[in-house]
C-alpha cells in the first residue's frame, strides 16, 4: 500500500461515527475563502515579540481580508496600517484609535451582510486598544485576541456554510 492510499482507505474503512469526525475536521482544519484563522495569544505575543512590527502586519491583513469578504466595504488596508504604525503615535494615538473603531464597525457590518450570528463591537475594540499601551503597538495584548477571536469564529462559520451548500449541491446533482 502506498503511503498517498493510506487515508482514503482507512477512511473508507471507516465508522459512521469516525467519517463524521473526518468531516467536521475537514471544513474545520481547512482554510477559509477568505480569511486566516490565528491563535489570538500568539496574535499578541507575535507583537510583543517583534515590538510591534507584527501588530501592523495583523491590523493590515485583517483589514485586506474584510475587504475580500465584503466587496461591498470600501477599505483600504494601507491606510488603516498606517494609522496604527509610529507616524500615529506621532498624532498621539489618535489615528491608531480611529483605525481600529473602524476597523471594528467593518467587521460588524461584514458579519451582519453574510447573516452571521457573531457580533463584535467597535466601541470595545477601542477601548481595549486604548487599554493595551495607549496605542502602542509593541504593547497591544488586548485588542488583538478579542478581535481574532470574532473573526476565526465567524470564518469558521463561514467555512462550515460553504462546505454545507457544497454537499447540498453535490446531493442534488
């Protein structure tokens, strides 16, 4: 037996009970049309580590994802990573909490438009950016795992909706 067969074979060998395990491991483990699910820890352990170069990146990439997602929402990543990069510090964090409201009430808006259940809010995400270090990125170990969190919830429903309509209409066909 090759190693490449090993799975489909077990696999078809399988309980009804273990074949129901491999399916919710395979809409569960596989990623997502549009969005990455992250360890929300590591989100924030990632920006203390790189002192803040990996908040950006995160704040960028989340934004570029609701963009995707949502064609709908005008967004520009670009922008909201500058607000949250030194130069708003330099305006005294102001542009870096405006980024991240923002950024919060897309979310909202991405999970009501796809008839999601979860909500995030915006008002909390700014309060908890202005509790992790007043909007230093190195410092942020609030805001990024709540916001993550939300996201992987939802696109781990996402994921779940498409593989559903998927096998529906592989059932009709």
């Amino acid at each position: 037996m090759r190693f490449a067969d090993a799975p489909r074979k077990r696999l078809n060998g399988a309980s009804r009970a273990s074949s129901r395990t491999a399916e919710i491991e395979r809409v569960f483990l596989m990623p997502t049309k549009w969005g990455k699910c992250r360890n929300p820890i590591a989100v924030a352990l990632l920006s203390a580590a790189t002192l803040g170069a990996y908040f950006i990146y995160w704040h960028y990439a989340v934004n570029e994802e609701i963009a995707i997602c949502d064609p709908k929402i005008e967004e520009r990543p670009w922008v909201s990573a500058i607000a949250v990069s030194p130069i708003g510090w330099i305006l005294f964090f102001i542009p870096g909490l405006v980024s991240v409201y923002d950024t919060g009430a897309r979310c909202l808006r991405m999970f009501r438009d796809s008839g999601s259940s979860q909500i995030v809010s915006p008002r909390l995400s700014a309060l908890l950016f202005l509790i992790g270090g007043l909007g230093m990125p190195p410092l942020q170990l609030f805001y990024p795992p709540y916001f993550q969190a939300k996201l992987n919830s939802f696109w781990l429903e996402e994921a779940a909706r498409s593989a559903g309509a998927e096998e529906a209409y592989s059932r009709s066909i």
